[in-house]
C-alpha cells in the first residue's frame, strides 16, 4: 500500500533482528521498521502506526510464519506487562541477541579495536531468579477488554505493576514468574485478606486509600523480609499484619511503612519492624552482607556472584596493589575484592548505602576498604587521590547513564594501569571507552545475563594501559 497514508499495512515483513529495549526490527523499502511483540525470524503483516524520517513504528497485524526462535511464554500476563518483554523467545536466542547487542554497541558506537566476546555467561535460573520484588496496590487495575464489555460490577482493587505510561493503573498480577512461589504466595494472599476485609486500595490520582506498596525480599541464607507500605495509621494496620505475621511463620523480617508522601519513593521513609530482625543476611563466597530494607543488594544474586567473579579475575590484584571502586553503591565489589588488595577506596553519593558497605566491612572483619559519600564528577580530585593514594587498578560500576566526563578525564589523567569496567547498558560504556580508547585497549569482554526474559544485558569489559605510553 502507498506510504502516502499514515497507517499502512507492510505484508510478509520478516523480523530479523531484536533491537535495543527489547523491540524487534525489520526493513522495509530501506527503512528500520520496530515491531514489538514478535521474534527475529516471524514473517508478520504490520500495520505501520507512526512514520519518522529514518524509521517505521508498526504493530503486528497477523504471524503469517512462526520463528523456530519462539518460546511459549509462561506468564499468563505476557504482553500486557512490560515486565518480561522477551518470554516469547528461546532462551538460548535471548543470549545470542544480548551477546549481539554488546557486540554492536562496541562496533556501531565504539568504533574501536576490541577483542573478540567471551560467550555470555548464561544465567542457571531462567525464572524466579528475582529476590526483590515490589508490587502496587491500586483501585484501579487495568482491565482486559472482555472485562471492560462485561456489564456487571467488578472488583477494581489490585496488586501488581505498573503499565507503562499509566501511573494511576496497575496490572493486577495473579502469578509472576520472575518471583518464587512463596513470594507469590505471600502477595496474593495479602491481597484477598485486604478485599475481604475491606481495606482500601490506594488511588494514585486523588491520593486516597490505606494500601500503598509491597516490597517481598529473600536472601540466598533463607531470610524472608516483607514490607507493608501504607498511607496512613489506620486500626487495619495491625489486622493485616498480624494476619501475615500468623500466616507466613517463615518471613523472617516483618516490617511496615507509613508512606504520607505523594510518591512512592521509600528512600526517605521511616521503615518500621513488626515482627522479627530488621535486616536479612545476604552471603558471597566467605563474605555475608547485612541487607537492610532500604539497601540495594543485586537482584540476581547468583548471577551477582558470576559478576563479580569475572571483574575481580580482570582486575589481576596483587597484594601491593590500590585499587579504586567508583559507584560502589554498598560496597559489594569493594568488599569482594579488598582481601586481594592493600586497600580498597569506594565512592558512592548515597549516604545511606556507604552505611551499609561500613557496617559490612566491620561485619567481615575488613579494615582495609575504605569508603566515601560524595558525587563522582566532584569527589574524584587530584587532591582526593593524593590523599587516599594512587590507584593501581580502577574498578567502575556506574549507573545507565555511563561515566560524566569530568570522571573519565581523570582517570586518563592518572593513568592507572588496569581498568575494569562494569557496565548495565553497552550503549554508554561504548561511548566512555571509546574516549578512553587513545590510552587504553579493550582486552577482554564478558556479558552476563542477569535478567532472563528481558533484553538487559550487564557486560565486564577489562581495559589495559597501553604499553607504548
Ligand atoms: N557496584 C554496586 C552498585 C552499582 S549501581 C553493586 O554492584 O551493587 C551504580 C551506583 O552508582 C548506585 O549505587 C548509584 O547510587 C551510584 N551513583 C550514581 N551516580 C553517581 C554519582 N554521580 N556519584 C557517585 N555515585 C553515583
């Protein structure tokens, strides 16, 4: 059909590709189409629904050939919740396009001589491997469109997540799959005590109704902690809780919040104990971590561990060596690698997780890590290494948005021998690489998988001082 029209329908499109965040391409008449909901190797009918200069957004119309490449999504939700973007994909293909998207990141942005990938390292759990999970209440869940023409009256109260672009509807969740069967378990049975009982559910849009959030965490040492957020004291509150409390004899940290906030941030809001420990004790190799309600531990633990492994193996520490961890978030790197070291120096801007790294390194018996709250861009002087010591080895963790430049220029400054770079987003630790690439050759590169099911992809690159400087 003509592209004159806004909307026109592409026949046998093959998908050839899955793209970044998770969205599947094809060409059509030189151009990218982006199709979501299908997998590389569908041959589909799309119907294009928005034209762009360089690129087509379209929808899929009709699967006219099935991929060898596809999976039977387990989750009963699949795609409705954005959760799980690649379920409808053999895992072995989610590897290959993680691997691939590592690969053309480095190639497309890098541009930049590097090593050839080590093959990913794959993840022995493909569901449930997730040990936090935070779930909304609402009084307005999403309804599916046979609800919608149903006439009679429903239950709009649910629990789940959020859909993306409606910040006042969750989707309710009868079973996730990324969560363990307890964890489904505890959440859905809070959610029938509430209704039967007649607790509110809150509105996100007027602020109103006492059931706010539900944070369900476990630890590889078999702590259970469950967070109840409410919106205000209310005399349920001790009813609901008591029920858990009676009910799942096993949660080890049972705890609540009073959230009066209009969001739903839980960083500044007083946690409270109700039954149990205040924290869950989280174990790597020999070290164990005191994970407190607020403190970020990795999702992936098992994975965490593979992670973290392969950073130190890059790192090569020797006894007499400095080592420098930026975006130490709560020390886990920084303790995971200080026994091999002379001393650690961890930087971190949120207070409360360089707390936590503290409190673990005493708990670990471990004087030689030494950490600092501050923002990277600010905190990384000449005068802050001067003090703490010219670093051997640099590790660097930091968040989606890559490195700022002013971090990446001392470093180039100091020059230190090895640098290993963790990294959950390619695309910018291409692109900090590529500015560290005049000084530095990508020696060696790992992707590992700590998210099966969506198209994330964390990846260890190893940098090396080059030898003619
Ligand atoms: N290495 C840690 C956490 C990495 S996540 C782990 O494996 O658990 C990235 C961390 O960088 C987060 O803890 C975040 O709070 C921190 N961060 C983000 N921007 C920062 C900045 N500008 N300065 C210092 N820390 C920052």
């Amino acid at each position: 059909m003509g592209k004159s029209k806004k909307h026109f329908i592409i026949e046998d499109l093959l998908i050839s590709d899955a793209g970044s965040e998770g969205i599947c391409v094809g060409k059509y008449d030189g151009q990218v189409v982006f199709v979501s909901n299908v997998v590389p190797g569908d041959i589909i009918n799309a119907e294009v629904y928005k034209k762009k200069h360089s690129y087509y957004m379209a929808r899929p119309l009709e699967i006219k050939v099935y991929s060898p490449q596809r999976a039977t999504p387990l989750c009963e939700h699949f795609g409705v919740c954005g959760g799980c973007k690649w379920q409808n994909m053999q895992y072995d293909s989610q590897l290959r396009y993680k691997q691939k998207q590592v690969f053309d990141n480095f190639s497309r942005i890098g541009k930049f001589d590097f090593p050839a990938l080590s093959p990913i390292l794959s993840s022995e759990n493909i569901y449930a491997y997730r040990n936090k999970m935070e779930y909304t209440f609402s009084d307005k869940r999403w309804l599916s469109i046979e609800e919608m023409e149903n006439k009679e009256l429903f239950n709009l109260n649910g629990l789940g997540f959020h859909l993306s672009g409606m910040y006042d509807k969750v989707l309710d969740i009868h079973y996730c799959h990324l969560h363990t069967r307890m964890g489904n378990e505890i959440r859905n049975a809070i959610k029938s005590f509430a209704i039967q009982n007649g607790l509110s559910f809150y509105n996100a849009r007027n602020h109103e109704g006492l059931l706010r959030n539900l944070i369900i965490r476990h630890s590889v040492c078999g702590d259970l902690m469950v967070i109840v957020v409410f919106a205000y004291k209310d005399k349920y509150l001790s009813m609901l809780m008591d029920y858990i409390k009676v009910n799942f004899p096993q949660i080890t940290s049972l705890m609540y919040a009073i959230n009066d906030k209009l969001n739903d941030s839980l960083s500044d809001v007083c946690v409270q104990l109700y039954a149990g420990k205040a924290y869950m004790i989280e174990q790597m190799e020999e070290l164990l971590f005191k994970v407190s309600p607020q403190a970020f531990y990795q999702t992936n633990a098992s994975q965490a561990l593979k992670l973290y492994q392969t950073a130190r193996a890059f790192a090569k520490i020797e006894p007499h060596h400095i080592v420098y961890d930026l975006y130490t978030g709560t020390g886990t790197i920084a303790l995971f690698v200080a026994r091999h070291a002379q001393k650690v120096i961890a930087v971190e801007y949120v207070a409360s997780a360089v707390e936590n790294a503290k409190e673990n390194a005493r708990l670990n018996h471990i004087d030689n890590a030494h950490f600092f709250v501050g923002d990277m861009a600010k905190i990384f002087t000449d005068e802050f290494i001067q003090q703490n010591g010219h670093p051997h080895v640099i590790i660097t963790d930091p968040p989606r948005n890559g490195m700022h430049p002013e971090v990446i220029a001392q470093i180039l400054k100091i020059k230190p021998h090895r640098i290993v770079y963790v990294s959950c987003n390619p695309a910018t630790q291409a692109r900090d690489i590529a500015l560290m690439n005049p000084l530095y050759q990508a020696k060696a590169i790992q992707p590992v998988d700590m998210f099966p099911q969506t198209h994330h992809v964390e990846n260890v690159c190893l940098l090396e001082l080059r030898a003619t400087l």
